[in-house]
C-alpha cells in the first residue's frame, strides 16, 4: 500500500503541470474510469500506437527465438578468432604508443612500466568456404565457420566486468534497467505459457573455477511488469525454485488456494488497479502451469543416445554449458522466445593457456552442437545464436609472461562475437582490427548496434519500443543504436 | 608564354579595386554632401582618379579573359558591356567632379551603384554559375540528408537520382550552361554524352572514359578533378564505374541494373535504398480475415499471428496442449489464402490432411517433420508453388518422396535429417535443383 501511494504521489508531481489545465477534476475522473491510467499507459493501451505488450512486430520478423550463449569474463579474441601473426613475430617487444595513444587501462595494468605484446601460443587455420581463421582451442567451431557469422569489430564502453555484463544485457552500464531478454517479453509476448518466455541458465567454466559473480539482476525486468523477469532453471533437484507444491499440499489443494487467491487478487485489482497485480494473477498461474511443464522439459531422458554423442560426454552431467545447450535446445523446440546461457570462468589475466584450453573445452562442442542440432532440425530458420563475452582482452601481456604462460588484461576496444542462423547472413566475417588487435580498422560495431541489429532480426524497431517510467520514454538502446545492415541476410 | 591569359587571368583580382574606390567615393560623396571643403573634395577626385583607371584596367583584363572562351555567351555579353559602361561613366564621374558639373555628376553617381552591382552579379554567376548565390534559399536544400531519396525503388533513375547529384554538388561549377572549362558541359546528359574539347569523356570499357580516369587520377596530378573543392569520394568513384559499366545509360532504373555486393551496401548505407528482396509476406496484397474467423479458429485450438504488420498473410501453428486433429486444418481451410507458415510437426498430420494442405495456396514455410506422412503423401504439396522451406526431417520420406520436391519451383531449404532418403537421392535433388540448400543432418 504505502508503495501505490508513492507511485500515486510521483504521478501528481511528474504529470501536475502538464494536466493542470484539465484541473485535478479531470484526473481524478480519469483514475475512475481507467484506473491503468495513472501509471503511464504501458499496460493498459498504446498511447501512441508504438507500445504495447504481446503486439505483433513492427515488420516481418527473421527471428521468432534468441539462444544468447553469454560467455562471461571476456574470452581472449587473439586466442580464439582474431588471428595476429604480427603479435607473434613482436612477441616481448612493447606496444607502441602510436598504437594505444593513451587511451585509458584498467587498474590492473596501468601500474605496469612496460606493455610487452603477446602472440597467442595456438594455431590457427582457416575453415570452410568462408576461409574464417578459428584456433585450434575450437576445433568444432571451426567445422561449423560457414554456417557463423564472425563479427571481429565489436567494442564497449565499460572496462570491468559487472558494468560491461550489464551494459550488454540492458544498454546502460548501471544497474536498473530491463535486460534484452525482458524486452523481447515485453515487445513480442509469448509463444508458450506453460514455460517462462526468458529463460536463463549458468555454468562454471572448468578454466577458472573462481570466475566473475553473475547477479540476478542480469536478466531482471527492470521498470518492465514482472512478469517479463528471466527465470533461472538449476541443475539442483527443483529446476525452477519454489514451483513444487510444499510437502503434503496435493494439486488440488494447491488449484483452489491459487483460485481463491486470485479472486482477492482480482478484487484489489479493480480497487486499486496497480498493474502489478495483474502481473501477479498471472504468474501464480504461470507457475502451477509450470509445474508439469518444466519437470518434463528438463528432464532429458528422452533424449536419444546420439544427442549426448553430438553435444559430448559432459552433456549428460546436469548443471554443465553442454547439458545446459541441450536444454536450450529443448526450450527453444518448446517455443520459447529467449534463452539466456552465462558460461563463467573466461577472465584470464594471468595462466592464460592453461585456463583457457579449460573454457573451450566446456563449451567448443557444445556451441558448435547446437548449432548443427538447430540447423537439421530446421530450427535455425527462425532462431537465432549468439556467442560472446562482454568486452574483449589485451594485446599485451598483463603480469609473469614465459613461453609457457602469459595473461591478458580487459579490452573493450575491439572484441569478436559469433552469430548463426535466422537472417544472419552465413560464412561471413564483418569487421577488422588492426595488425596490434587493438583498435577497430573496419566497421566498428557498438553493443547498442548489436542490440539495435538483435532486435531487428525479431521485427523490433529498436526506437520504437520503448516503456514510459519515471516520466521518460526508456529504450533498450537508450539514445543510440544503428542496425548492422551489412550482416543481414 | 602567353601574357594575355596571365593578364587575363588577373582580372577577378583586379576588379575588385575598382569596386572598392568607386564605392568609397559615392560614400564618402554623401558623407560630406553638406560640409564639402577644397581638402575633401581634392581627396575625392583622387579616389575617383584611382576608380576610373582601375576600372578601366579591369575591363581590359576581363577583355582578355573572355577570349579563353567557355562562358555562357548571354551572360558574359551583359558583363562585357556593363563593365565598359561602368568603365565609361567613372570617367564621366570623375570629369563632372572635376568640372563641378553637379548634375551629370550625381547622374553618374547614381549610375554608378546600379553599375556596380549588376556588372558584380554577372561576374559571378560567370565564375560560380548562375544559381550560386540563391541555391542555399531554395526549399529542396533544406533536408539534413539530402542523400536520401523519397522515391520507390522502382522509379528510382540510377543517372538522374545517383549519379547526377554528385556531378552537380562536385562538377557543375566548372561544367555548365555558363561556363564550359575544357569545352565540357555537364548540366545534361545529352551534354555528357556529347563530352568535351578533347572528345567524348564516357567509353564502354569504364577504365578508358576520361570522366572516370580524371577524378581517379593522384590528387597531384594535374589533371585531376576537380581541381579545387571536394573530390569525389571513394563512395561516388564506385558509383560512377558502376553506371559507366552498366553501359551509362540516360534512363536506365535501379531495379534494371545489374548490382554487386559493394553497390548494393552503397545505396543502403549512403541512401537508405534497400535492394534486398522483400519478404513473400509483403510481396503480395490481400485482405484482411476478418476477426471472427480468427477468433473462430484461435477457439478451435489454432494459434494464429500476423507475420508483420504490412502484410495480412498468417503464421498458424496448434495451441501449446492442443492435440492436432484433421477436423482442426478443416476449420483451417477458411483461412486457406492467408496462412503463409503452417506449422504441423510433431503432430498427427497424415496423408489425407496433406491433400488440404495443398490448397494452402500461399504456404512459404511448412514444418512436418516428426509426424507419420509418407511419400504418397507428399506428393499432393508439390502444388505449393510459393513454398520456400519444408521440413520433413524425422520422417518416412524416401528418395521417391523427394520427386514432388522437385516440381517446388521457389523452394530454397529443404531438411531432410532422419529421413529413409538416401545419399544418392539427395545428390540427384541437388542435380535437379542446383540452387536449394539440402539439411541432411
């Protein structure tokens, strides 16, 4: 209660002057007739026929459903897709000024005197048609490089992990806004109501078992209602917290005290009309409906022999990157519209190769697995895969560096995503860095691009779905954002 | 050496003194109209002496530099004899003066200013062409991005919308109705084609076409173009070689030329004009389905969503939980024109039901895999001509099945994973259909 009343005291100030020549008459007659009114009109109607929740795109759609394969803590680009043989042949030596002019370090190297560079200690080839360079860590991402689309020019604005990580989830490095995941929710509806629409899941990467903390606010709402919220499947014995009935509660007991609760509920709804009471009936719901629909999707017994063969050995060991693409899959057969994956574990500032043959194993089959499963199932036609970390690494050496070990420092000038399938344009490499890999030389994609581009390719104009809160219009993108034209397919 | 086109060349120089001491004096003349004394009036005759000769020298120099040519023959007429009259009645000016001939002298005072500033706005539009000096007041100037074109792709002139702009902001100036430097106009395509002093500036083969090769050429060079101001920029080179190589026709549309990949991102980047195809969806015009039949068939177990908002064709697919019947895709039937993805897999879709599905006439994407069709009844899709994905991929389909394929003129996929087709089958498909992308697992 006492929360209604301060939203009902931040409408009177923020919409006062601008209603003051109705009078508060016209107020008050308005919150009688529509109570939605007084909270903006995002749930109740469009006011300028742009907004609205579940309404059809702005055009037609590539993409019906994301698998976002976040990889967390930053894998190192020169390791893994941007190949430097000019960093091999200066190995030791410093990078030069002309080529850092002075933009700014981490904490964590700025102390250092010297920035010898650093040559990555794997190979790399060239694969498929396409002639994409990947590294002998990702052997079977390698196989499947006509099928990706590599974009080696991505930057961002943040330099440490928790403001990067958020600003590549919601577009703004502080905390507080919806994550891409909600947006879609929000803007597109869903598809399935037995399962959540934003579905997340984590694993420990086996290179640093230590890695960076992932918050829950990662893939919270923000100011969007509640019920576009991720939700986080576990591997543990309840995929889905507090969805079971408690112990001696049967489902038919559970069936009536939702229908009684629902019926106050909806009796405070139309008393007070705060939409998150709405929300509210509808995730009890959601969640009795859940409980038959998530016990069954998670459970992977039906999955045949030859899944585990493609996925690899760790995909039957519940709670890894492989079983968690497994599920991914299943979800998204299960046509939900945004699946979330956090593989933690890619900071590597010091014992670089060893750390980081750890990551690919986790997840080089896996990915490289989805991908193929999508794609023969005919999934990929309308779904879309991503594969990145939030910023990028250092050209040079951060701390001891020997033949055998190095490390790299956080870099968010030029990193390389991946992306495949639905209107992404396949065996394509977009963007360049230059000889040091440390400035972008070609085609600078920037996060809000990526996002501008991801929302795109589900018929989404990024600058029209936005949610009034606050007295502001918000947008995933915030003020920015330009699609990436050249990768379309 | 050739004294008279240097001197000729002066004259732009030049006669901007004259201008500055006639002027000076008509204002220095009304200044002291009613406190005139010996000293000013002396100081006033000498300015005007200084007026005079100037004026003269002007006009003999701007002789000289008529003789180059390439001018607009009205206009350089109008500047040629007004300069002389302004020459002319600055002498009278000075003699009046000096004779204290009051009224011939204001006569040509007031002479004088009208002079100066008609002969001064012929001159220039001599050098910059006639529109200069008003171009940044016309209405169509005003937009941010000029480059943008308010036009369908369809009437959208490669010459007239791409190519002439650059010409006209980067060119013109030295290449026009006025002035035609090199004997070169450029103002038209007629113009163009017919080329300058030297020849025809346009050739087949785009490397031979002087036009290309002169704003190509190392800024350096003497022969670049344009000699000062903006070069084109490498964006305008490649449209320039684009349109000479597609036979630099006059009329040519967007839509009618052939495109490469480096075009194609050009036209989309610089002027927003997407070459991409549309999708089937917004390609085709149809009416609206009224709601109640929707309602009618979303209450009948169908999820039914509009593709995107400027198309009215349907994407149907059985509800989450419901269990697909035969009755269903009969109730579907009256949406037969609208649904353009139809999604069956996994449900009991059989044979009988593919014979409905056939009249589906604007199918683009149908899902049957995981269900218990067979060959037999494949055979009644091939009648979906606009189909352009099938997914029959866990199912009993065989090599002989794939025959209906083969008849899907705009199909692009096909996925065929866990299916009895076997290598050979598939690689004869590709045979026949060299352009469809085969998902085989």
């Amino acid at each position: 209660m006492k929360e209604l009343n301060e939203h009902l005291l931040n409408y009177t100030r923020r919409e006062f002057l601008s209603k003051a020549s109705l009078g508060l008459g016209g107020i008050a007659l308005a919150s009688l007739l529509n109570p939605g009114s007084m909270y903006g009109s995002n749930l109740m109607k469009d006011e300028n026929g742009l907004i609205g929740t579940g309404k059809a795109p702005h055009f037609a759609p590539k993409a019906k459903r994301v698998i976002y394969l976040f990889q967390s803590g930053a894998p190192s680009q020169f390791e893994l897709f941007d190949y430097k043989p000019l960093l091999n042949k200066m190995d030791g030596k410093d990078l030069p000024d002309s080529v850092r002019q002075g933009q700014r370090l981490t904490g964590m190297t700025s102390g250092q005197r010297k920035f010898p560079l650093v040559g990555s200690r794997f190979n790399f080839k060239q694969h498929g048609q396409s002639g994409a360079y990947v590294s002998e860590l990702l052997p079977h991402i390698g196989g499947i490089a006509d099928d990706l689309c590599f974009i080696k020019s991505m930057h961002t604005e943040a330099i440490n992990h928790d403001p990067a990580v958020t600003f590549f989830q919601t577009g703004s490095q502080q905390p507080g806004r919806p994550s891409i995941g909600s947006w879609l929710s929000y803007g597109l509806g869903s598809d399935n109501e037995n399962l959540p629409n934003f579905s997340v899941m984590l694993s420990r990467g086996s290179g640093l078992k230590t890695g960076q903390p992932l918050y829950s606010r990662l893939w919270g709402n923000g100011f969007l209602p509640s019920l576009h919220q991720g939700v986080q499947f576990r591997s543990a014995k309840d995929p889905v917290l507090y969805l079971n009935n408690p112990e001696g509660m049967s489902s038919l007991n559970k069936r009536n005290l939702l229908d009684h609760l629902g019926k106050l509920n909806e009796m405070q709804y139309e008393a007070m009309g705060d939409p998150e009471i709405a929300t509210r009936i509808s995730q009890y719901e959601m969640s009795y409906r859940m409980q038959t629909s998530v016990p069954e999707v998670v459970d992977l017994s039906d999955e045949p022999e030859e899944t585990f063969e493609l996925y690899g050995p760790e995909s039957k060991i519940p709670g890894t990157y492989a079983a968690n693409c497994v599920l991914a899959r299943r979800l998204i057969e299960k046509d939900v519209k945004f699946v979330q994956l956090y593989h933690m574990g890619w900071d590597q500032h010091q014992n670089l190769p060893t750390a980081i043959q750890g990551q690919c194993r986790d997840v080089d089959q896996p990915s490289a697995a989805l991908v193929k499963d999508l794609k023969r199932r005919g999934l990929l036609e309308d779904t879309l895969v991503i594969w990145g970390g939030e910023f990028g690494r250092t050209a040079y050496n951060q701390g001891k560096m020997t033949k055998e070990t190095y490390g790299r420092d956080h870099h968010p000038r030029c990193f390389t995503i991946w992306m495949a399938g639905a209107g992404v344009k396949p065996g394509m490499t977009y963007g360049a860095t230059d000889d040091f890999g440390y400035n972008i030389s070609e085609n600078p994609v920037h996060v809000h691009d990526f996002q501008a581009t991801l929302m795109h390719l589900l018929g989404i104009d990024h600058e029209k779905l936005v949610f009034k809160h606050q007295g502001r219009r918000f947008r995933l993108t915030d003020v920015h954002g330009h699609v990436v034209k050249d990768i379309l397919s | 050496m050739n004294l008279s086109e240097f001197f000729g060349r002066l004259h732009p120089l030049i006669v901007h003194l004259p201008i500055g001491f006639l002027m000076i004096a008509i204002l220095l003349e009304f200044y002291f109209r009613n406190k005139m004394s010996p000293g000013k009036r002396k100081s006033i005759i000498f300015i005007l002496v200084l007026g005079a000769v100037g004026s003269i020298i002007a006009a003999l120099f701007g002789w000289l530099l008529a003789e180059e040519g390439g001018f607009n023959e009205d206009t350089l007429f109008w500047h040629r004899w007004l300069g002389i009259s302004t020459a002319v009645i600055a002498i009278l000016a000075l003699w009046s003066k000096y004779k204290s001939q009051r009224k011939v002298y204001i006569f040509s005072l007031v002479a004088l200013s009208a002079l100066l500033m008609l002969t001064g706005h012929f001159g220039g539009s001599l050098t910059h062409g006639s529109d200069y000096l008003l171009q940044p007041l016309m209405a169509d100037n005003s937009s941010v991005n000029s480059k943008e074109l308010d036009k369908p792709n369809d009437s959208i002139v490669v010459f007239h919308d791409i190519v002439k702009p650059f010409i006209d902001a980067k060119c013109i100036s030295c290449h026009n109705d006025d002035k035609q430097n090199g004997g070169l106009n450029l103002s038209t395509f007629e113009h163009l084609e017919i080329g300058g002093d030297n020849g025809k500036i346009l050739h087949s083969n785009v490397w031979e076409s002087e036009f290309f090769r002169r704003v190509t050429l190392p800024q350096e060079s003497e022969k670049f173009m344009p000699p000062n101001g903006i070069p084109l920029t490498y964006n305008e080179t490649t449209l320039l070689k684009w349109w000479i190589e597609n036979g630099a026709e006059p009329e040519t549309s967007i839509i009618d030329s052939k495109l490469n990949d480096a075009v194609k991102n050009i036209l989309l980047n610089e002027y927003n004009i997407d070459l991409t195809p549309k999708p089937f969806a917004e390609s085709i015009t149809l009416q609206a389905l009224s709601e109640t039949v929707i309602s009618n068939l979303e209450n009948k177990g169908w999820s039914i969503s509009v593709v995107s908002p400027n198309s009215n064709l349907l994407d149907a697919s059985p509800k989450n939980g419901v269990k697909f019947t035969s009755e269903m895709l009969k109730d579907l039937l009256a949406a037969k024109k609208h649904i353009t993805w139809l999604k069956l897999g996994n449900t009991s879709v059989n044979n009988e039901d593919l014979k409905r599905i056939s009249q589906f006439e604007n199918l683009t994407d149908l899902r049957l895999n995981d269900t218990k069709i067979t060959d037999e009844g494949l055979s009644h899709i091939s009648k979906l001509n606009n189909l352009e994905a099938l997914n029959i991929y866990d199912t009993t389909i065989s090599d002989e099945g794939l025959n209906a394929i083969k008849a899907l003129k705009k199909l692009k996929r096909i996925y065929l994973w866990k299916t009895k087709v076997t290598p050979s089958g598939i690689s004869e498909l590709q045979d026949n259909k060299p352009k469809l992308t085969i998902i085989s697992g």
